[in-house]
C-alpha cells in the first residue's frame, strides 16, 4: 500500500530528513527511508526528488499482485527481450536507461517505493543497481516485516544510507493540521488527534476526514475543535486492519485482550493466553512490552488498533473479555492501588457485580489520578451498590469540578440524613461546604463548616475543617481569616499527610495573593518535594500549588518561570477539564509581552475546554476580553466581559481580572474617564481584600493610563510588601512621570524581565515628556525606540501607544478621536465627556485637520492602522 497523501495536506517537519537523503543521492548510492506504513515515506521521497535536477528517474512500486512475477514491479520500463544468453540483471540495467522521466538525459535514478513488496528478481536488480554504481538508488521500506534479502542487503552492507522516518511529534501534527484546514487548531484538538492517531500522517488524514464528515471536527470561534467520540470511516477501519493483518484465534485473543484492558501485565497475558501468541504479536508491533516498576506491561503498537480490535467484538463477548481481566486480577492478588481500580472498572464495563468498597476505593483513585468524569462514573456506581454517604461526599466534590454544583448540592443535601457516624458527617459537611463555597454561598458555607467544629473530636477531622474553612475564606476574599483558620488547623500536630498537602495549598495561595511571592515559592518547593507521599491522598494539592506558584511568578515579573507553571498545570488536566484555568496565566503573560493575540488564543481555547459554570472559567474570559480590548475588538471584548461578570463574581481572586478587563475596555473605547473610575475601583477592592498583587497591577494601569498621580504614593508604599521585581520597578515608574531619563531606565527594567509592552510605553511617555519639554530631536529618538518595542507588540493599541502614533493632538482630541472611531455621534460624545456638542464638534474637526482625515471612517482606519 503506497502512502500518497492529498495536495492539500502540507508537508512539515522533515527538513533534515529530506537533506539527508538528497545528500545521500549526490554523495553515494543513495538512501533507504523506513518507517512503519502511513508515516509519510512515499512523500518524503517525492519531495526529494523534487528538489533534485540532472537526474533520469525511473519510479517503481512494489505491490502485492506485480510482486508474484518476475520483475514485475520493472515491467512497465522493460519492452525488450534479453540477447541469448545475457546476464538477465545486466538486460534490465541496459533497458531502464530512457526509460524514465529526462529522456535519457542525466544519470540514471531509481526510486522505488514500497520495496518491502519486490518480487525476487526486482530486488536483485535493484541491490545490482545500487552495488554495481549503475544508478543512484532511493527506496521506501516499512518496518516491522520481512524484507526480501537483496532489500535488507542495501543497509546491512551500508550500500544506501538508512534514514529512519518516526511518526509526527505533537507540534508537527498541529503544523499539519492548521495547513490543511486552513485555519488555527485548537491545542487541544492537536493533543487529541495526536494521541489517537500516533502522528502518523495517513491516518490523521483518514481521521480528519471521517471528523468533518460526521461534525465531531467543526470550526467554531475561528478555531478548528475536536468535539465528541472518534468515529471510524470504513476505509480508515480497512487502514487498520491491513495493519493488523491475519491473525489466528490465539492471536486475536491476546489483542482483544489488550485492547479491551491495556496495559496488561505481561505475566497476566501470557497466563490467559500463551507465551508463543504474545510473542508473535509483539513480533508484528502490534503490541509492545515496557517495564513499569517490577511490572511489564503490554500496550497496544498504535491506538487504532484498539478501536478495530474492540469494534469486531460483540456486546457479549467483550463483557467476557472485560470479565475475564477482572477475574485474573483479583485472583493473582490486587497488589498495587491501581489494581483495584482497573479490576473495578472492568467489573462496571461487564455488567458483572463489585463490591460497594471496591468501587469507592477505586472511585477514590479515579478522584486522586485527576480523572474526574471515571470518578463520577465509578462513585455513582458506588452508591448504586449501597457505598453510602462517604461515596455521595466524593460524587460531590466530582461534580463540584465538573461545573454541576447544582447536582452536588441536591445530592448532598438528600444523602445528609444518612450521616451517621462522626466520619460520615464530616466527610458529608466538608463536601456540602466546599460545593457551597465553589458556588458563592459563602454564608452558608461557613455555617456548614463552623457547625462541624461542635460535634468533630477526632483531631484530625477537627484539622481537615480549618483547612476547608479558610479555603471558603480564601475565595470569599478573608486573607486574614484564611491564614487564622490555617493557624488553627496546624495547632492539631501531628498533621495528616492529607493535612498538610492541603494545608501547603492554602498556604502558597494566601501568600501568593498577599504580595509574598517569595515565601510562597518556598512554600511550593517544600510540598512538591514530598508530593509522592501525598499525591493520591490530596488531588487537590497539586492544582492548588501549581496555582499559587503560577500566581506569585506572574505577581513578582517572572514571566518565563509562569509560563513553564501553566504548561505544567495545564499537563494535569484530563480530556476538557481544567482544575484552575492555567490558559488564563497564559493569556497573562502573553498580554505582558505584548503578543495579545496570542493571548486572547490562550484565553479563548482554555474558556472552550472549561465546564460551563466555574468562576475559572470567568477567569479566562476575562483574560479573553483583555486581550481583545488590547486589540482595539471593543465589541468582542465587551461580549466577552458581560459573560465573564457573573461567573468570576463568586470569588475575589477570580474578581480581579474582569474588573481590569473592564478597564481596559473602557479604555479601547476611548473613555479614559471611565477607564481611571475602574481601575481605582478595582484598586480599593484588591486593597481591601488584601490582594496585594491584584492591586499593584490596579494601580500600575493608572500608570499605564496617564494619570501617576493617583498611583505613585501606594505604588511605593506597596512595594514594601510585595516580593520581587515587578512591584518596584511599577512605582519606579509611577514617581518617573515627565522624567525623560528616568523612563528610559524604567522601559529598559521593564525590556529585560520581558515585559516589552509596559517597556514600549514606558518609551512613549518618555518622547512625551522630551516633546513637552520642547526638546524634539530627543522627543524623536525616543519615539523611534518606542516603535522598535510597539512592532513587537502587532495589533495593540493603548493610550500611550495612541499618543506616540499621534504627538500633535491633545489628550481631549486624543480622546475624542477614539470615541468618534468607535461610532460615537458629537451629541454622544459630548454627553460622555460633559461638554457641549459644539465644543466636541470643534475637537473633533481640529483633529481631523491634524491628522489630514475628513471623517469617523477614515480616523477609524488611521486608529487600526497605528
């Protein structure tokens, strides 16, 4: 089966593999490319031969029928019969020449493709060719099968050089993907579509076109997105299957099996089927073995494979396969936690009966390995067999997440008569307080917690309630009341090893949000360190302290160490769930370098994957409505900021990003007026909440808006109390206002923590000053720097970036020009700016006589253009 690929598919990262072998056709013999079937070798090879001139190519196929005649892959370019007597290898060498593209011009080249398939004479001629220097040779093998000897001659005698061909890595699947659906790919959809097809390229083919046939593959807000289950197109199933090939019974046995539980201990495989059947497979890659621990695990050689293997199957028979696993498991001894689950899981999927424990224990594995749609799946199951209130109290936190408090509360609130030991009504109230806290009931939150505090005497119960009530503290914006109750929960020493992962948590994110990004860090790298002990105990822990990290990184100017955070954190999501929204810290950082469609990218795919209620959805929306108003999409980011409200409102640290999004709306909307009111609001909320990090970024955007006044004395006494850079370096340049020199320094501060957009408008305020100062050729220079960092920064536009495109207006033309863009009638503006309507129209006409433009239309376009 030849590998050729549609035009429209483009063909990336192979450049070094494509100058390896169009080194090796110069240079020697030629080159041997070998990859397993669908990675793209027949392109590879066509492409390099397109780049090649001076050469007769002669291009051969291999294939199934022509390989049972003598040189019948040749035979289309061998007309002649040999003289008596010939050497037959010799003949065919004489007829290929003129016999292929360049009219027997050049030296003779032989491509063949697919050369695993040559019959016996064919590939000695080609090992003749190739040994004998009568042409340059270049051919395509798969790996993983025989090879006729001659074929595997070729690099075992080092006659051609053998370039080895993987399959795609996930960057390159996304290069692909973008190129042929014309558009940007979600990463998730990459990651996805990666996964499922192995990168390799003729089946990602197969599954784009089989997702855009069925809508599971569908552009949606200018992104391509994988939605739904993956369906299997009759020729991507005949794909597979030739793949797989024949198997006999043994064979099929041990695949389904594998298929259908993967991984599977190999001393189990071989116990349920045969040690010579599990060779054979592993023989033909269609399963690998890999060791993980003292433990040998068998896998599927491509996923695929799974959704052929398990498609042939009956209802019926794969409930006996599913059985059989979970009957071997739990004779052999569920030896380590994962045993459990997986024993569990196959007892729900065959229909066959578990105990109540069993599937708690493991819904609990689920809850702690971060797969929170299993864990649902697994504690509904769980109560089904009569598990009780603890299961009910883990389906809560479950559906918490998954953005279906409503669900969680119902449940909770009907299983609360069914709490009746002390552990059963502490694990039902923890629950009922975290979902009520998760949905902005703080009020009754705290009452479900504190009426805990008179009945729990088993201390580390009594400790578990501190930590979940400064948590409700902790979203309800109590800096001071999280950090008592974290106090009181560590006077009951020892401390649980859920404890004190948990405690870490809300510790990081008290000291991440109160400015002390320092102690924050540390307290981090403490609780990472030992994160093998509480990992599975605490699944809450990790999120959180990745969070807090993240958060006192972004606070403190560390944007790259952010960056790496967020990846981290966005790591441990599973399918579409985010614990914490990490894209949103992406879309942070993108904003501070400038690159606000990157940003608004972030935000907006990281708001897709998101259930559909949380507050960190809000906080990705918000971030999405920054970017956009950075843009100058003033409708967009309004869009964005009305659905970011309701949602982010729940929280006080969620909050913060919608009221400075509001800002900055505002400002691409021309109203600076209204732009300073919120940011001063958004100031005295943060300070009030002691989010001290949220409001160092407040004050800053007064900064950032023109008016240092009303920022530079908080700035500075600020910057006594958040750690880092950052906070120093933003009341530097709030007391720098009209200081050319000193703004200069600031933009360089700001250039080296790779901050370019304040760098770029620390610059343009500082052309300002000289040009207020009268000093234009200083004004100029600095104008110039300013451009060199706003061309880093493509599409924003801020108010210092809008005065340094347009030097000869005032701040009120300036800023009825950008109202008048936006649409705004004179009587409109007018009663935005209380001024008379006269007064606005004889601005308004002053600018246009400036910037040589005669109406909204046209300043509009200048405004976008700059």
């Amino acid at each position: 089966m030849s590998e050729q690929l549609g035009s429209g598919w483009p063909f990336v990262g192979r450049g070094g593999s494509i100058a390896t072998v169009r080194e090796a056709l110069r240079s020697g013999a030629g080159a041997m490319i070998a990859g397993e079937a669908g990675v793209g070798k027949s392109r590879l090879a066509a492409q390099a031969l397109a780049g090649l001139d001076g050469y007769e190519v002669v291009r051969v196929l291999g294939t199934e029928t022509a390989s049972m005649i003598p040189f019948g892959a040749f035979a289309h370019v061998l007309t002649g019969p040999p003289h008596a007597g010939e050497n037959l290898l010799r003949w065919a060498a004489r007829h290929l020449r003129g016999g292929g593209s360049g009219g027997g011009k050049g030296e003779l080249l032989v491509s063949v493709d697919d050369a695993h398939r040559l019959d016996p004479a064919s590939a000695a001629l080609v090992h003749y060719l190739a040994a004998g220097g009568e042409a340059r040779v270049l051919v395509t093998v798969c790996t993983g099968g025989p090879l006729p000897a001659p074929v595997a001659a070729l690099w075992k005698d080092e006659l051609l050089t053998r370039v080895e061909l993987p399959p795609l890595g996930r960057d390159e699947v996304g290069q692909v993907l973008a190129g042929a659906l014309g558009g940007e790919v979600a990463a998730g959809t990459v990651r996805h579509l990666a996964a499922v097809t192995g990168g390799n390229v003729l089946y990602l083919r197969e599954v784009v076109h089989a997702g855009r046939t069925s809508g599971c593959l569908a552009e949606s807000g200018g992104e391509w997105r994988w939605q739904g289950e993956l369906s299997m197109t009759t020729r991507l199933r005949e794909l597979v299957g030739a793949r797989i090939g024949h198997l006999d019974q043994d064979e099929r046995e041990v695949l389904e099996l594998v298929a259908f539980g993967e991984p599977v201990g190999a001393e189990l495989l071989v116990a349920l089927t045969s040690a010579g059947a599990v060779e054979r497979v592993e023989a033909r890659g269609l399963v690998t073995v890999a060791g993980d621990g003292r433990r040998e695990q068998v896998r599927l050689g491509h996923p695929l494979y799974g959704e052929v293997v398990r498609g042939d199957c009956g209802t019926l028979r794969a409930r006996r396969r599913l059985r059989t696993l979970a009957e071997a498991l739990e004779t052999r001894g569920l030896r380590r936690r994962e045993d459990e689950l997986r024993a569990a899981v196959w007892r729900l999927d065959s229909g066959s009966a578990a105990a109540p424990g069993m599937l708690l224990s493991a819904a609990n594995l689920a809850w702690a390995r971060r797969d929170p749609r299993l864990a649902e799946r697994l504690a509904r199951a769980a109560i089904e067999a009569g598990a009780g209130v603890a299961a009910v109290a883990l389906l809560g936190q479950v559906l918490m997440v998954l953005g279906d408090a409503d669900a969680a509360l119902a449940a909770l609130r009907q299983a609360a008569r069914n709490a009746v030991t002390e552990d059963e009504r502490a694990q039902h109230a923890f629950s009922l307080g975290l979902n009520l806290a998760w949905a902005g009931a703080d009020a009754e939150a705290c009452r479900v917690l504190d009426m805990t505090d008179e009945t729990l005497t088993d201390p580390a119960l009594r400790q578990e309630r501190h930590i979940y009530r400064g948590v409700a503290d902790f979203f309800a914006g109590r800096l001071a009341g999280a950090a008592g109750s974290l106090a009181r929960a560590r006077a009951y020493a020892p401390m649980t090893v859920r404890g004190a992962a948990h405690a870490a948590g809300l510790e990081a994110w008290i000291e991440a949000y109160s400015g002390r990004t320092r102690r924050c860090l540390a307290v981090v790298e403490r609780a990472l360190a030992g994160k093998d002990d509480w990992e599975d105990d605490a699944p809450h822990a990790l999120p959180t302290l990745l969070d807090a990290r993240c958060a006192a990184q972004v606070f403190s100017g560390r944007l790259d160490a952010a960056a790496r955070t967020a990846a981290e954190g966005m790591a441990l999501t599973v399918a579409e769930l985010s614990v914490s929204g990490f894209g949103a810290y992406l879309a942070v950082v993108g904003g501070l370098r400038g690159d606000a469609a990157g940003a608004a990218r972030w935000a907006r795919e990281e708001a897709a994957r998101l259930p559909a209620r949380t507050p960190y959805l809000g906080r990705c929306l918000a971030e999405l409505a920054h970017a956009r108003a950075l843009l100058g999409e003033t409708g967009a980011a309004r869009a964005a900021l009305a659905e970011a409200e309701e949602l982010a409102s729940r929280w006080a640290f969620t909050r913060q990003p919608v009221l400075r999004a509001a800002v900055w709306v505002a400002a691409s909307a021309g109203d600076l007026d209204e732009a300073v009111r919120l940011c001063l609001s958004a100031a005295g909320l943060a300070e009030r909440h002691e989010q001290f990090g949220h409001l160092m970024f407040a004050l800053h955007d007064l900064v950032r808006l023109g008016a240092p006044a009303l920022a530079a004395r908080r700035l500075t006494a600020l910057a006594e109390r958040v750690d880092g850079p950052l906070a120093a370096l933003a009341a530097r340049h709030a007391r720098a206002a009209g200081d050319p020199a000193e703004l200069r320094a600031v933009a360089a501060e700001f250039e080296r923590l790779g901050l370019i957009l304040y760098a770029a408008e620390a610059l343009a305020q500082e052309s300002a000053a000289h040009r207020r100062a009268g000093r234009g050729t200083l004004a100029k220079g600095a104008q110039t720097r300013a451009w060199a960092l706003a061309k880093r920064c493509p599409g924003v536009s801020t108010p210092a970036l809008v005065e340094l495109a347009t030097p000869e207006l005032t701040p009120r033309q300036r800023e009825i020009v950008k109202l008048a863009a936006a649409g705004l009638t004179n009587r409109q503006i007018a009663d935005r700016l209380t001024l008379s309507t006269r007064t606005a129209a004889n601005h308004l006409q002053a600018a246009y006589e400036k910037l040589g433009v005669n109406d909204r239309t046209q300043v509009g376009r200048l405004l976008a253009a700059l």
